[in-house]
C-alpha cells in the first residue's frame, strides 16, 4: 500500500497556529501571521568590550538608531503628544475609559521612564518599515566582534531583570548565548552563572562568550550543562536574579524551518510536554533566587499556554508546595517605553508579549517578572 505522503512540519505548525492563536489574537492574527511568514528583523547588540565608537557612526550613518538609550525620550514626546491632544479635544488627561487613556494613567504610575531602564547595553535598530540589513559582524585588532546581530526583542528579558552591580545572576537556559551576551554587557555582573542542558549548545555558547568577551571577564562565568530542573539541588537559593529562558514552539522557526522542529511528528509527544517543562524550569529558577530575589521568564511563542498559564501555575505552586510568596511586577512601562521599536499585544494576563508585524518584524517574545518574597 503507498504511504501517506509526509506533510511537512512547517506546514503543521502553522495549521495549529491558524487554529489556536486565530481565537486568541482574532483580528489581529492575520498580520501575526504574516510577520512570522516573511524575513525577521535583527538588532545589532553593540560589543562594549570592544572599540565601538567608530562602529556606532557607521550604523548611525545607515539611519539605525540605539532603541534602548533613546526610548525614554520617545515615550516621553508621544505621551506629551497624547496629553496635548487631549486638552485640544477638551478632554480630561486622566479620564477612564478607552485604551489609550489607560496608556497615559499607567505612565503615570509605572516607574518615571528615564528610571525604568538602567543599563549600559546598548543594541541598534532599522527605523519601523526599514527593512535594511546589518553587515556581518567583524573582529576589532583583538579579535573580538564589534556586535552581535539578534532578534532586538530577546533584549527585553534581560532589561527587565535590571541587573545591579555586584549581582549574582544564573541564566538557567543560556545556549546559544545572546541573552547571556547582553547580561555581560550590562558590565556590573558579580558572577554569572550560564547553564545549559545541552551539551553541543553549550559549546556554541563557550563560541560566543570567545568571540565577543576578553579573558579576564570570561572568567568570571561558570559554564555548566546539567538539567535545568536539577538547579535547586545544586545552588538553591543564593541568586539575586534568574533568568529563565525556556525551551518552547519557537513559533517563526517553527514556520520557516524544518530542521531541528518541534512539530515533526517524532517529536509530538515532546511538545506536548513542553508547558510541563516550562514550569519545572520556572520552578527551579525561583528556587535557585534568594528571598527577596527576580526572575525574569521568557518565550519566543505567542502561545498562552506557554506563557501566562506557566507563570499561573508556578506562582499557585511556589505558594502551596513551597510556601513562597510570589509577586508579579508591573512591566506595564515597557509597551510605554519601547512602543515606537516593537508592536506589543495589550491582551496578556500577566507579562508582555511582543507580536511580529510587518513594520516592525521583532519577536515573538513574551517576557514576565516575578518577584520572590
């Protein structure tokens, strides 16, 4: 008898998509949709252990710009604009009622937007519409990279766990390496701790910290490869902040891609599993902070059950099991803060999700604080 032929798996993922996330986002799907189909956008993660000055004038000069130094300033015009609309059309600033009224109430009760983001990363971007490409990255006379290109959103995980000086951190997912990147870039790390259950993505992550980070700063992270779920057995409790960015559907790979993809049929039962993962990985994170320590969660899906239903269940869980009280922070300031660079989705229980568009093709990413208590 012939055999069914093999639908392909790029084909599958976006038939669950179609099916799932039509009813979650409803109108807004069909430009979800098209965002993951086409070409993603790259930011370029400038290198501050490497001279970057002259690089900055040559990005500068293709009309890029340094999203996170400038948002501030941004939100700050188009909040001052919204205000100023407002009293032309007689309107109270701090009237309830529709969305972008609570846009403007929630400035004002976020954190003040220059305090928002303290850190010395520093990432360029193409301007919304620019569909201009980066250069390859290239060694500087020590042979370090000058930047490192990546999805601009990744970066949104670690500014929210606003690393302070002389902070312990542990990237309990950290393969391949850009948010592990970006965290040393903050230049105030005590000790970072990079964990990876892979061991040939562990090695791709020994590549990255080589070509971008000088010895003398490599030396102070500890590269492991043991299972994340593991963690707490090993340094329970000791972290002042965690990030734990975790395996899921990858959705625009999951789109795109064949190789290595979730929903080949093999790996059904593993994706199935996945949400279970997830939350054994938050759990350990939470158990590896200190009291009083974060954790910042993250996905590249769109997928609630992946998101805030993990982060649901972690919290009921830490509290029950555990008797750990959780606080979710308030990153409400983000969508304010990066609205011009990123197309955010308002709909989230809990944490922020920044959705693919056209215009503006980062993501997905959903992000989300937690604080232990």
């Amino acid at each position: 008898a012939a055999t069914a032929p093999r639908i392909p798996s790029t084909r599958l993922a976006l038939h669950h998509f179609d099916e799932s996330y039509s009813l979650q986002l409803k109108d807004l799907w069909p430009s979800v949709r098209a965002g993951l189909l086409c070409e993603q956008k790259y930011g370029a993660l400038l290198n501050n252990f490497s001279p970057v000055d002259h690089v900055t004038q040559e990005l500068e000069l293709l009309n890029a710009t340094d999203f996170i130094s400038e948002a501030p300033q941004k939100a700050q015009q188009l909040q001052q604009g919204a205000a100023a609309e407002k009293k032309m059309r007689g309107e109270s600033v701090s009237q309830e009622g529709s969305g972008e009224d609570r846009t403007v109430m929630q400035a004002e009760t976020s954190p003040p937007l220059h305090a928002s983001i303290s850190s010395n990363i520093r990432c360029y971007t193409f301007p919304r519409g620019d569909i201009s490409c980066f250069r390859p990255a290239r060694p500087d006379t020590l042979g370090l990279l000058d930047y490192y290109l990546m999805d601009a959103a990744s970066l949104l995980p670690v500014l929210a766990l606003n690393v302070q000086p002389d902070d312990l951190v542990l990237d309990l997912c950290a393969a391949p390496g850009g948010k592990t990147l970006a965290l040393l870039q903050t230049g105030v790390c005590g000790h970072l701790a990079a964990n990876d259950v892979s061991i040939s993505r562990t090695k791709r992550l020994h590549q990255v910290l080589h070509s971008y980070i000088p010895k003398e700063i490599r030396e102070t992270v500890s590269v492991t490869s043991c299972d994340g779920r593991d963690w707490r057995e090993l340094k329970g409790g000791t972290f002042h902040k965690v990030l734990v960015d975790v395996p899921c559907t990858t959705d625009r790979h999951s789109v795109m891609e064949e190789d290595n993809n979730i929903f080949h049929r093999r790996r059904t039962k593993e994706r199935q599993m996945l949400p279970m993962l997830q939350l054994q990985l938050l759990m350990a994170g939470i158990l590896a902070a200190e009291p009083r320590g974060e954790v910042v969660y993250s996905t590249c899906s769109l997928s609630p059950l992946q998101n805030e239903y993990v982060i649901e269940r972690a919290v009921e869980i830490a509290e029950t099991q555990f008797n750990i009280s959780i606080h979710v922070e308030d990153l409400s300031h983000f969508r304010t803060l990066f609205q011009d660079t990123f197309s955010f989705f308002s709909g989230c229980r809990v944490g922020e999700l920044v959705l693919p568009h056209l215009t503006a093709n980062f993501g997905p990413m959903y992000f989300c604080k937690l604080r232990r208590m």
